[in-house]
C-alpha cells in the first residue's frame, strides 16, 4: 500500500492543477521499485505531489524535477521542503526541452508528465540521456479518450493530439526501445531502452 499525501492531492483537485492519477501513481512507484531505478527525471513538477510521493515510497537515491510555471515552481518547493525531502528532491523552474538538450547526468527513470505536444520533441533527447535498460514512463498518451477516439478532438486540442499520435507511433517503432502501451488511469507507455533484458 502506497503512501500519499491527502492534503497534497485535496489541493491539486481543488486548486485544478493536475496531478497524477492514483492507478497511475501506483503503476508507477510500483514500475520505479521493480525496475530498482535510483536517479529519476521528472518533467511536470506541478506542486511536487508525484515525485514526493515517489520519494516517499521507493528507494530511489535522487529525482530531478522540471517545472516551467514559476508559480507553481514555488509551491512545490515549498511542499518538497514541508517533506524534508531537499536532499533527494532536485528542482529547476525552466524549460524542460532547454535542460534535457544540456544536462549531463545520466538517468535510470524518466517519468514524462509535461506538455504532450512536446513528447515528441524530447524522445531524442530523453534517448540519450537514459542509461541502458533504463525506462521511460510516459502518461495521459490518451488524452481523456481523444488519442484513442472515443472522445471527438477539440479544436483547441488538435495539434497537441496529433504530437501525442507521432510520440506513440515513435516509441512503438525505435529500435532502441522496446515499449508496453498500457490502459492504465489516461494510458500510459513504459518503453525501456534496449539492454540485457525485456519489459
């Protein structure tokens, strides 16, 4: 049984930031402790509920989270801070595209939770950056039903749908990745990079 912060996840529905599902939550702790991943890359912070939530329930050394919007930059700092988790929570307040072209660590997990037009656009980089067998943890690749067709695409939606259609065509085709598309929370896509062994 995982364990959550309610009042963390109270504010995110009250306050409409989105926050991580609960099956999603748990598929993903679950995939971080079976995969024994230790250095993980978060991008879409929001207030920190999901990368405390990982600190809080798996052995991971160290996460590294991305969050553009300076606001809610702050809360999560904040929350991160309310958890004593400073030492194994590392916060950046800038753009996720502009930091995985420049970093140089290397990372064992990536759980991709920022703008979905933009997944296709960080899949090379995200590639380079993850160390053999490592996994990335992609969510909302349904977008509330409008990836899969069950819910008509807005026009405001458009482009970002037709990004999310072209990262999952991606995944499931690089040879450097071996991807499980899963009906979990909003659809989810674990793709590891290809090592010694297979999802």
């Amino acid at each position: 049984m995982i364990e959550l912060d309610e009042k963390l996840k109270e504010y995110g529905k009250n306050h409409k930031v989105p926050i991580s599902l609960d099956d999603t939550l748990n598929f993903l702790i679950e995939t971080i402790e079976n995969s024994n991943s230790k250095m993980i890359l978060e991008i879409g912070t929001a207030i920190g509920y999901s990368s405390i939530s990982i600190a809080m329930n798996t052995e991971c050394d160290h996460i590294d989270t991305i969050e553009i919007d300076k606001d809610r930059f702050n809360i999560a700092k904040q929350n991160v801070s309310d958890h004593n988790l400073n030492d194994r929570i590392s916060l950046y307040n800038v753009d996720a595209l502009d930091f995985i072209k420049s970093i140089k660590n290397k990372y064992d997990f990536i759980y991709l939770d920022g703008p979905k037009g933009q997944y296709i656009n960080y899949l090379p980089y995200l590639i380079k950056i993850l160390k053999d067998g490592g996994i990335i943890f992609a969510d909302n690749l349904y977008f509330h039903g409008m990836v899969t067709g069950k819910i008509p695409v807005s026009k405001g939606c458009r482009a970002m749908i037709k990004g999310l259609h072209r990262y999952i065509d991606a995944i499931k085709t690089d040879p450097m990745l071996d991807t499980k598309i899963y009906d979990i929370g909003d659809g989810i896509g674990v793709s590891k990079k290809i090592g010694n062994q297979s999802l």
